[in-house]
C-alpha cells in the first residue's frame, strides 16, 4: 500500500489492514476523503494563525499551535462522517448546521484579515469619536480633583492668614505651671505636713508657629499633587487615545466590518462569494459520503460487524442453554 494511502487512513480513521484487502475502488474513494479533507485543512489552519495573530497577539510558534487545534478540531468532525457506516439524512442536516456555522466563522475571519486596513480605517473613525467622549468624561474628573484641591488649599492659607496675625501679635506667651512642696513642721508638738504651693512663670514661643508649619507642608503637599493633576489633563487626550487604539477587540472590528460590508456593495458580494465557498468545501465531504454508492471497504466494515454480532449471539445463546 502507498504511503498517501497510510496518510490517507491516518487522517480519516480507516483501517489500513481492512483496506489492503479491498479494491482500487475503496483506494480511490479513501484518495478523494483524503484530498478534501487536506483542503480543509489547509484552509482551517490558515484561519486559525490569522486568528491568533490578530485578536490574541500571540507570539508566531503559539499562533502555530492555535493552528494546530483548527486542524485537529476539523479532522475530528469529518470523522464522524466519515467513519459513519449508514448514511442518515439527520446526520447531513447536523453536519450542514455545522458547516454554515464554520463558514460564517471562517468567511469573517478570513475577511477582517484581508479588509484589514479598511477595517483600521472605520476603526480610526470610531476611535476618534470614543475619544471626544471619553475625554469630555476624563476632564470633568480632572476639574473636579482640581476644584477640591484648590478649594483646600485657600482653606488652609486662609486659617494659616489668621493664625499669622496671631503669631505676629504675640510671638511669645507666658507659660505659667503650679508646684506643690510638702514640708513637715512641729506644731504643738505634733508633726504636721504642709503644703506649700508655687507658681512659676515661663516665656514660651506661641504653638500656633507649629500649626502654621503643618499647615504649609500641607498646602506644598496639595500644590504638588495639583500641578499632577495638571500634567494630565495636558495630556489626556493622548492618553485616551492610546487606550482605544490598544484595547480595539474582536467585537468592535466586527462592527467595522459589518459596516463595511453593508454599505460597500463590493465588499459585500465578496464576502457572500467567500462564504459560499468556505459552505461548499465544508459540505464536500459530506456531499461524496451522501451521494457515492457503498465501497468494499465499507462492505467489509459492515460485514465484519455483523459476523462479530452473530459470534457474540452464538456464544451467549450456549450460555444461556
């Protein structure tokens, strides 16, 4: 047997003992699953590189193993038709829904990636008006931060306004404290404690000299945290648009393309043509499955079943007996 038969029944699931015994029909029928699904393949692992590259920004040998799932996730679902025995018209409907589900997301794929700079400018668009809004927003914010700051610090300066008249006027206070000495006397020949008291006077600096200093590391404090909130209301428009331009997400170019897509006539028949194209390569194998006659293959699979069966009823019907 060819090798492109071993990697035929490789990717299709069939038995490569079973078919070694079958005709050149059952070789030409495995030849032609094989090419479409190669076609699928191909087609999938492509759609899922550009996937990963555009939307999760992943580096290229992780946008190669994303690639890798598209394909096996594809080889798996061909494969239960391909390894179906009996052909059910269920089976295609599921597998058409399966199909139009696939196309829709690979035909969108495959288009956000080729309308790429189209795309990037509606998104300029879309950016530029996001960013009028969230500005408008951002500023009020800023004002308002700016307006507290400010509102404390005339505060501040205004008790510190009063507290210097204060400390102008007297610079210095009288401090006055109050001792207690006890000294024992004999009175009448009884020794008795005695309390002499004492008033002394100090000449201190005024403590509200301590307040005001508080007061100016505060406003300092709030001049510095101002002149930040300056710095970025000078560059929030900037800021802003480096947000939008690095957080564009699938759904917002998605948007952009459907946009495209209706109001460009153009851009709209070729994604119908690439949609109807990506359905038709899906629907290929199940189409071949549904419409070629039974192979020996199959008629071997089957009728391996069935003797297998008929061994099994054997062997229980002397048990049961």
């Amino acid at each position: 047997m060819s090798w492109w038969s071993k990697f035929g029944c490789i990717l299709t699931g069939w038995n490569s003992t079973v078919l070694a015994q079958c005709s050149e029909a059952s070789r030409s029928q495995l030849s032609k699953y094989t090419s479409a699904l190669l076609i699928l393949m191909i087609v999938w692992s492509i759609t899922g590189f550009c996937f990963a590259q555009r939307y999760m920004g992943l580096p290229v040998w992780a946008c190669c193993i994303v690639s890798l799932l598209f394909v096996t996730i594809v080889i798996m679902i061909e494969r239960q038709i391909l390894l179906t025995n009996q052909k059910s018209f269920k089976l295609m409907l599921f597998r058409g829904i399966i199909a139009a589900v696939m196309a829709i997301v690979g035909s969108t794929i495959f288009d956000q990636t080729m309308f790429g700079k189209d795309i990037d400018k509606q998104m300029a668009n879309k950016i530029e008006l996001q960013v009028a809004d969230l500005m408008g927003k951002r500023v009020s914010i800023i004002d308002g931060k700016l307006a507290y700051i400010k509102a404390e610090k005339d505060s501040l300066e205004m008790v510190n306004a009063q507290l210097q008249a204060d400390v102008n006027a007297n610079p210095w206070i009288i401090q006055r404290s109050a001792t207690i000495s006890q000294q024992k006397l004999v009175v009448d020949g009884k020794i008795k404690t005695v309390n002499n008291p004492s008033v002394t006077t100090n000449q201190v600096p005024n403590p509200k000299q301590e307040v005001i200093k508080s007061n100016n590391e505060k406003v300092l404090s709030l001049s510095a945290e101002e002149k930040e909130w300056h710095q970025k209301k000078q560059t929030v428009e900037e800021t802003v648009r480096t947000e939008c331009q690095e957080n564009v997400g699938f759904l917002e170019e998605l948007e952009a393309m459907w946009t495209i897509i209706t109001n460009r006539p153009l851009a709209g028949v070729f994604y119908i043509v690439f949609f109807v194209l990506l359905m038709s390569l899906e629907l290929f194998v199940v189409v071949s499955k549904m419409v070629d006659s039974e192979c020996d293959y199959e008629k071997a699979i089957v009728g391996s079943q069935r003797v297998r069966i008929a061994q099994f009823e054997a062997a229980f019907s002397r048990i049961n007996t």
